[in-house]
C-alpha cells in the first residue's frame, strides 16, 4: 500500500480544485476505494475526502421532483418515508445492497459509481482491459460465472453490480454535477457507458467532475414500483439478478412500465424492449413472461452464465406481478 | 448425588470470550515485535528464475526478505497422511519450484504491519510459469488408484448388481471448499538467548506443531514451545503444521526479534488446506420391497501432485446399511494445487451427499418412503467385518426426528406440496461419524481450598472443551463447575489429543476422569493412615465419597478438600494417561512422541460410530427458482453428551455449515491459470443469519461404555454430515430435479427447467 494524502475539504470549490490534481481521487464513504486500494487495483496518490462539505447531505422534495445530495448516507435514504410509501423500489434497492455496516458508511453519490466485482479486475495478476486497457480479459478465457450477458464487448464482460443506480434508471433521473467549468446536469441513463472498446471508461463525469446530487422527477408510477432482487442468499450478496419496475395501469392495460435490469448488464440496464412488449397490453403472467424473453432477446451468453438468461427472465416476470399488485 | 455431567452448562470462558480478555495466539503482544507478511505466486506451475528484493528493502522499516536465496537447510518431513506432522511434504522457498498458485515465494519482515504489507507489494519475482490444471473435472486429469485402504469387498457386487429386481447408478460431485474460519492463520515466533522457541499459533495439535518445527530445524524437541489458548475457528485447517508458522520461526531467528505473521484472507485459500473437489459413483440394487442386496461405491477425490491425500469415504458408506454384497476402493486425481486436507468431517460429507442423495433415488424407484426404506436396512452389525456395532441407534434417531419433523404429513408425489408462490420439498438423510479415541494425558491438582486445576494439552477450537474438562473434573471430584480451573492450548502440558476426528471430548475426558479418581484415591489413602485424623483406621474401600463428602463406616464425615488441607504440601496432584484398551503400547509411545494414534472405528470386536438423522424442508421460488430452507431438524445419537448446551450448539452448527455446503459453498478454479477465483469472503458465499432457518436438535439416550468409560462418542463434526444430501433431496420432492452436483443452486434449478420447456 502506498502512502497517499488525504484532503479533507470543506467547500465544492476546494474539493473541485483538489480533484484536478494529479493522481486525486474523491472519496465520501470510500467503501469501493479503499477496498480497491487495498488490492492494489486503484493507486491514488491523493484522497479527497468530501464528507465535509455541507448542503448535499439531504434529500430535499419538491412539488416535482425529489433531489438527493450526493453525501445521505445509503441507509438513511432506504429509510426516507416519501421513498418507503411512494417509491418502494428506490428504498428496496437502497437496503437490499450491501450490509448494514456499508450502507452506514457508503453515500449515494458514491454508490452510482460503485466499481465492478469482476474477480480478474480486483486481481492485480490476472488480465483485464477495464484496469489495465491493452492487458486482455481473462474473464472470456476462464471463469464468467458472474459476469454480463447484456451491453457486452470483445474486450469485457464485467458485471455492473450495483442496485440503486438499476432502480433511478427506471424513473426520470438526473445527475447533478460540478466541474473545472462549473456545473452541469445530465439524465442518469447517460452517466454510464457501455464497455466497448474503452471498458476503463465506466462513466461520462470528467476527470475533475463531482456528483453532487441526483434528482428523480416525481411519478405517479412510483408507487406501483419495486426492486426486486434474487440472489443465492438472503442478505449481503450482490443480485444473481434484479429488476427494477415501474407500471401504471389504465382500463387493466399497461398504459406506461419502466424496466431496469441489475446483475445481468455491464452498466444499469434499461430494457426498453421489455417495455414496448407489455404497452397497450394486459399485464398478466403470461405478458410478463414476454416481456422478460424480450428483455434477454439480445442477450450473449456463456457457458458459465447462461443461467442467467432464465433466471433473468423470471426476475422480470416477478417483479412486473409485484408491481402490479401495487397499483 | 448431584450430577453435573450431560446438564446444560454455561462456558467457563463465555465471559473472558464475550468481553475480549480471551488472548487468542495473535493477541500476544511482545517487546520488540517485528511483523511479517508472506509473498505469493500467482503462476500455478513452474519456477521462480529470480527474485529482486532491493525495493522491498528500501521500505522504511524494512528488516529481511526470506527467499529461497537465503533459507536455511531444514529437515524434509512427512505430510500429514504419510504420518509426518505436515500439512504439505512439499515446503516452498527450499528450492526454486512452483506447485500451485499462491504458494509463498517471499517472507518479508519489517519494523510494523504497514511498512511489511508494502515491502512485500514490492518484491518483485520473475517467474517462468508452466501450464497447469487445478480441476479434477478438467477433460485432461486422470484418475489413480488411492495407495491405500484397500478396496472393500463383500461378495461378488457387481454380479448382485447386474441381477437385482432393481437397481440404480448415478454420479455425484463436490466441488473444492474451504474453512474460512474468523480467525486468520498466525505465527508468532519468539527465540530466547538459549535457543528456546516459543510459538503462538492458533492449533489443533499444539504437540505436532512443537514436535514438527523442531524436527525441521534440528533442535531438540523441549525447546519448542507452542501456545495457542483459544483458536476463533479451524474446522481443520489449523490441524497440521502449515509452513507460514516454520518460515516465521525462521525469519525469527535471522531478524534476533519476534515476529508475528497473519496469513491474509485471500492467502488463506492457498497456503494451507482445503476440502478437496471429489467424483462419487453409487451403484445400489434392491429387491422390490426395499431389501439392499447390492452397495457399491467409488470416489476419485482430488489430491495435489506431491501428496496422496485420501479421505476415504467408502470405509463409513459401506457400514450404512445391511447389503448381500458390498464393494468400495477410492481413486485420487492428482492436480496443481496444494494438498488438500481435513475440513469438517473430512471422509464423510462428501461421500455421504453422494450414498444419502442415491439411497433417496432408490426409494423413489421402489415407490418405497424413504425414512421406511432406511430403516428396513438398519443393521446392528456392522455389514463389512461381521462385528457388532459398540451402540447403534439410527432407528431411533430417524423415528424421533420423523416425529419432530412432522414428516408423515409428506405427500410422497413431486411437486405436490405448494404454499402461494413457493414449491415444497421434504428430504431426509442419516448421517454417521465414526467414533476413534485417542489416547491423552491429563495432570489434575486439588487443594485444601476445594479448587481444582486441570491441564491438558488439548484445545478449544471454539468447541467448548475448557467447559466439558471443567465439568468432567466437576463431576468425579464431586465439586462445583466453578471450582474448576482448566489450562488448554500449550504444548508444556500433559499430551492431549489432536483436536480433529471428533476425539477431544472423548480422549481428554477420560484421562481426566481417570486423573481425579487418582487424585481422590491418593488424599483417601492419606487419609485412612492418618493416625490422628477423622478416617484414621478406615478401610479406603468402605468409604463413601459423594458430591467432594466421604463418609466412613464410623459414620464421621469430612469433605474432600479438608483432607487434601491435612496432607503435607497441601495438595494432591496426579498426572496420568489413559487410552483406548484396543490400542497398541507402540501406538500409545508414539502419541507420546507427537504421532497420530487411534482406536477404532472398527476393532475385531465392535465398529464404533455415531449416528443422525437429519431433516429439511425447502422452498422453491416458482418463478425464479431460487431455494430457501425455511426449517431443519436434527437427530443425533453419539453416547454420553458431555454438556447438553454445548452440544446442541455443536451438532447445529454443523447442521448450518451443511446447509452452507449444500447451498453456497464452491472455490471456483480458472480453467486458464488454475488459480481460486473468489479466494474472499465476499464472493465464497456462507449463509447470512437470514439465511439460517428454525434448526430444531436433540440427542437420543445412548449408552457405550465400549467406547470408553465415560461413553463419549465425540460430536464436532456428525451434524455437518447428512444435511446437503437432505437438501438435494428436498429440492427433488419440490421441483423435480434431481441435481448431483455440490451447491444447489438457482442456476441450476433454472436451468434444468428452461431444458425441459
């Protein structure tokens, strides 16, 4: 472990001009940096420790939208009652993630940007074009068990694995951001890119670029929503797969549906296909079913992960019934 | 008289754990201490051509490198299972060579744990690598004959096959587990100025450890002492002497300081043991009403390319059940990993998954219940030799835990049982632990205050053995627990036996009982000669000793203690041995050198072995498959139970772990490099406490004074056995789907289900 410089700042402006210095990297909970320092896959020669800073530390509500700081803390969002009562998929995929410790410490901010669990990215010795680009992908040569079926490349198949980021995706959501050249929004599908031919490019924030809230546009759909998580065990384990959903039914017809898919994609995974399929259509398991086979249709699996296709599908199917039973 | 033995009893070292006072061997701190941190290779096979250590001696701090540029010569030993004390005979950094991945290259010491963790980030190895294979399931691993047992024979077993009414073949596999226990591997080594090593290190052979590291060094046994009072988990990882602990004694000497290494997470996948990945094919034939004519059982297990490694299965599979003809050998698969070793109940999960899960095929073949079809082949003899079984209570077990269970409300038909969106599935199966004594040593000391000492070098692996020692001496001295002292866990007391196979309680409890009659007959000896005292005169086999009071015939009574006060010195003290009666005396000098000596389970007058019944229900998601276990129940019979409380807590943690092992537990192997893939807690999936269901136990009454006098069979590692092949068979009776092959996943569910659309 090499030494690094911690900075704790007090204002966006300072922590903006610390995290343009070379080798910076912005931290609040630090929970994936400093996991990944202590493997020796990030090296950053300086921390900007931005937990100080005051006013993005609150959920705020408006008659429109309900706008997160980048520094509430991911278990005291799962709790937030507007969250529990009209969004349940937002707070379902805030206290499905992680332990109670992590949500503890991890912030929202942070957590949008949570790096993959790939096991060949965490292992310094191993092959891996999102770590080290050129390197290869020891993934596609050996064990994938765990990795994307959809939004892959030739050169990576590692698996997004976050929750809340799968859940914002299936609600009008924007990222709010400051910068060397001040601030600047940008809808939260476009935060994530696909791997490519670039897989160490996982997001479109600049070098210097800071999350400093993220804001969901309000929704009647809301309330008929859920995250809806599977997983070998109950708790403390990253999704086999998920769904987040969203349905508003009029005249028991699917009038409009949101579908978001986690622990299948490489980034949070809006299934627009699966979308389309239920529209106009009357939600019922059979629907539903389509609707997940629409979702995986382009799916590219493995031998080690073509279970998740199935399984994947059923997810949908389940949490499109959950939902519906909300409406 | 009051009786303390098989009650509930709070651990005596509860609170000490509880509030932290506990020092485990990593919690010794030393003036002076340096720290050490190993290097490890990622290249599975091959060599090291140089290592460069110039920027790790660069490091603030840094001390000493150990490569094996710099190694001293030590002694080649034996590993474990040719009957030397260590875990692998193949000892890195003695010559260049690679044999599996993460094998330690480098030792680093330096003056703190940080600058150590970046000194060793930058000893830089060159490495020429060869390909290599980690997966006995791999197209290229072949099969040998294991050396040894030799095969079992019964009959003519493929001859009854090949005639039965019915008869059925199937494959089953595990994969690689690992132990995982909470606390991580340490050594902490200290030389005196006299060439005295002391060592702590958590163990479950103090003995071996001190024995082994001396040997290798060449300096006599009595200067190694090895400490380890309480271990925080080792399931049998910490049961051989692993080489991190020589390597730091080494690295002790050349630094002139102690040093104390923690194995990290990720290492300890590597530098020690594991339970190895094994194949099993079961060939069972019956006649129509159930009757077993024919068992058959192969297991090729994995073993590593320098070590044969046999964890024979088909010696405990062929007792289960009665058959006309019987037939078992074990085969090994050599592969590029390190040796694997004993993890809880070593020989008997595996192969019991596979026998357990094919006697529930056979049933559902015969359209016979399967608890019917268990009993109908019980058998109190035991089917390969023809002895009988010491005590043999399956039919017991299965009756109550099928009662427990409520398993008569079963509807026998597949995917009949449904509650809303979840299938319900029953499955049942024995388990059996075969019962083997150790001989052990016992020093035990009372004084006139009516408080005890009792030493043993035996260990509690979090078992609870400081407690049943407590109570053993509680109970034949007739003193309350809390009078009780006990020392465990360092290798200058009396020997004790390795704590593996089941046996502390057993051996340990015997000699102990046996010390403080030795301690009682000696202050009742004095006593009766005591010219002036109130049993002057007295005949010592007249007297009457309850609950610490003896009562002579002149009706004058006076308590144990008070007689010890008058004896000179003030206390009577007793170090004595016990074994097994079908033990040899050459076998019994052995253990007294630091070697493995067991009776049982099978003398030419008795088989020994524990037995259970265990019983889950699961339930299957219907849409994605995905399993939950909302109950178990558990039926074990295994002689006297020593502490009611901790046993139960035993044979239900063993319960949970199988249900783990059925459920989570895999090492993945990459097929490129063949190296462990998710060597980290986050990805080697153990059940979280939501995952852990209402496990209900209970014992049934079993008495076996053939064992030993106490009658204790020993119960560490029968409640692990008989659970995975439960839950497979659950998840038969709720989706239909017979799945083979350790975990039981969703996947595979899911999968088998998209192959049948």
């Amino acid at each position: 472990m090499q030494h690094f410089v911690w900075d704790r700042v007090d204002t966006l402006a300072e922590a903006a001009q610390h995290a343009a210095r070379p080798g910076a990297a912005v931290v609040a909970g630090a929970t994936t940096v400093s996991d990944l320092m202590k493997l020796g896959v990030l090296e950053p020669s300086r921390l900007v420790d931005i937990t100080r800073i005051d006013g993005i530390d609150r959920i705020e509500e408006t008659d429109d939208d309900i706008r997160f700081g980048a520094l509430v803390r991911m278990a005291d969002a799962a709790e937030h009652e507007t969250l529990k009562i009209d969004y349940p998929a937002l707070s379902e995929a805030l206290w499905r993630a992680a332990s109670p410790q992590l949500r503890n410490a991890a912030r929202l901010g942070g957590n949008v940007l949570q790096r993959t669990r790939c096991p060949y990215f965490r292992d310094t010795d191993a092959n891996c074009n999102k770590r080290k680009p050129g390197s290869g992908c020891s993934a596609i040569d050996g064990w994938a068990g765990m990795h994307a079926v959809l939004g892959t490349s030739e050169q990576c198949i590692a698996l997004y694995p976050g929750d809340w980021a799968v859940a914002l995706s299936a609600f009008d959501a924007e990222v709010e951001i400051i910068g060397p050249d001040g601030p600047r929004a940008l809808p939260f599908e476009d935060l994530h890119r696909l791997p490519g031919d670039t897989p160490d490019e996982e997001t479109t924030l600049g070098p210097a670029e800071i999350i400093t809230a993220i804001r969901v546009a309000k929704t009647p759909r809301g309330r008929a929503s859920t995250y809806h998580k599977v997983r070998d065990r109950e708790s403390y384990a990253f999704a086999a797969a998920s769904a987040a959903v969203a349905v508003e039914l009029a005249d028991d017809e699917v009038s409009d549906v949101r579908i978001a898919l986690g622990g299948v994609a490489t980034k949070p995974w809006r299934a627009r296909e699966a979308e389309a399929a239920l529209k106009g259509r009357r939600l019922t398991e059979d629907a539903a079913q389509r609707a997940g086979e629409a979702a995986f249709a382009d799916a590219v699996t493995r031998q080690d992960n073509a279970w998740k296709v199935p399984l994947g599908i059923a997810t949908v199917s389940e949490a499109l019934m959950i939902a519906k039973a909300r409406v | 008289m009051t009786h303390i033995l098989s009650t509930p009893v709070n651990r005596i070292d509860g609170h000490d754990k509880v509030t932290g006072a506990a020092t485990y061997a990593a919690d010794f701190a030393l003036a002076d201490m340096t720290y050490g941190r190993l290097v490890t290779t990622a290249a599975a096979r091959g060599r090291v051509t140089r290592i460069d250590t110039d920027a790790a001696m660069r490091v603030p701090g840094a001390l000493h490198v150990l490569t094996h540029d710099n190694m001293p010569e030590i002694a080649a030993l034996e590993s474990f299972y040719a009957g030397g004390p260590l875990q692998s005979s193949f000892v890195p950094l003695t010559s260049t060579e690679i044999r599996y991945a993460g094998q330690p290259v480098a030792l680093v010491v330096a003056e703190t744990l940080e600058a150590a963790r970046e000194a060793a980030a930058r000893v830089a190895v060159t490495v020429e690598a060869e390909p290599a294979n980690a997966d006995i399931f791999a197209e290229n691993a072949e099969a040998k004959p294991a050396p040894s047992p030799a095969p079992t024979d019964v009959g003519d077993a493929d001859d009854v096959l090949s005639s039965a009414a019915v008869a059925i073949e199937a494959d089953y596999t595990t994969p690689v587990q690992h132990h995982n226990p909470m606390e991580l591997f340490s050594a902490t080594a200290e030389w005196s100025e006299d060439d005295q090593l002391t060592l702590y290190t958590p163990s479950q052979w103090v003995k071996s450890v001190g024995f082994g590291v001396a040997a290798q060094l060449g300096i006599p046994a009595e200067n190694v002492r090895v400490r380890s009072p309480y271990v925080g988990g080792a399931f049998g990882s910490k049961g051989s002497l692993s080489h991190h602990v020589t390597l730091t004694a080494i690295a002790a000497r050349h630094v002139g300081r102690p040093v104390k290494l923690y194995v990290t997470r990720q290492q300890m996948y590597t530098v020690a043991s594991f339970r190895p990945a094994s194949q099993h094919t079961i060939s069972l034939g019956a006649e129509r009403d159930g009757t077993l004519t024919a068992f058959k059982h192969v297991q090729r297990a994995q073993t590593s390319r320098f070590d044969d490694v046999v964890h024979s299965g088909v010696a405990t599979t062929t007792r289960m059940y009665r058959a006309d003809a019987i037939h078992g050998h074990d085969e090994l698969i050599p592969v590029d990993t390190n040796s694997p070793g004993f993890m809880r109940a070593p020989n008997e999960v595996p192969p019991m998954f596979a026998v357990e899960s094919a006697v529930d095929e056979l049933a559902e073949e015969l359209g016979i219940d399967p608890v019917e079809l268990r009993l109908k082949n019980d058998t109190d003899h035991d089917p390969v030799t023809g002895v009988p079984f010491s005590s043999r209570s399956l039919r017991q077990c299965l009756e109550r835990g099928a009662d427990l269970f409520g398993w008569h409300d079963r509807d026998a038909a597949i995917g009949s049982m449904r509650a809303n969106d979840e299938l319900i599935g029953y499955g049942v199966a024995t388990a059996t632990y075969p019962t083997m004594m150790m001989p052990s040593s016992a020093r035990v000391r009372l004084d006139g205050e009516g408080r005890a000492r009792v030493q043993v070098a035996a260990h509690d692996v979090g078992t609870g053995a400081y407690t049943a020692a407590a109570i053993v001496a509680a109970e034949t001295l007739g003193l309350p627990v809390e009078r009780i002292e006990v020392e465990l866990g360092d290798s200058v007391l009396p020997a004790g036996p390795i704590s593996g196979g089941s046996m502390t309680t057993a051996g340990m409890s015997s000699a102990i009982q046996k010390a403080c009659r030795d301690v009682r007959d000696q202050v009742l000896a004095a006593a009766v000669a005591k010219d002036d005292g109130p049993l002057a005169g007295e005949n010592v086999e007249s007297l009457d000793v309850e609950d610490g009071v003896v009562r002579g015939s002149n009706g004058r009574s006076v308590s144990l203690p008070e007689l010890v006060a008058a004896m000179p010195g003030g206390v009577a003290e007793v170090e004595t041995g016990w074994h097994h009666p079908k033990l040899s005396q050459k076998k019994v000098d052995g253990f007294y050198q630091g070697n493995l000596a067991m009776a049982g389970p099978v003398t030419d007058s008795h088989a020994m072995f524990s037995f259970g019944a265990e019983f889950v229900e699961v339930r299957v998601n219907r849409h994605t498959r995905s399993i939950r276990v909302p109950r178990m129940v558990g039926v074990f019979a295994a002689g006297t139970i020593v502490n009611a409380k901790a046993a139960a807590s035993q044979v239900e943690g063993g319960m949970i772990w199988g249900l783990s092992s059925a459920l989570h537990e895999e090492t993945v192997i990459d097929p490129a490099t063949a190296r462990f893939v998710n060597a980290n807690v986050a990805e080697y999936l153990m059940p979280v406490n939501a995952d852990i269901p209402e496990v209900t136990t209970e014992f049934v009454e079993e008495h076996d004074e053939i064992v030993n006098p106490l009658g204790i069979k020993g119960i560490g590692e029968l409640g692990i056995v008989g659970t995975a092949a439960a839950v497979a068979n659950a998840v038969r009776h709720a989706t239909g789907v017979r799945l083979r092959s350790l975990p039981i996943r969703m996947e595979h569910l899911v999968t088998a289900r998209q192959a049948r659309r």
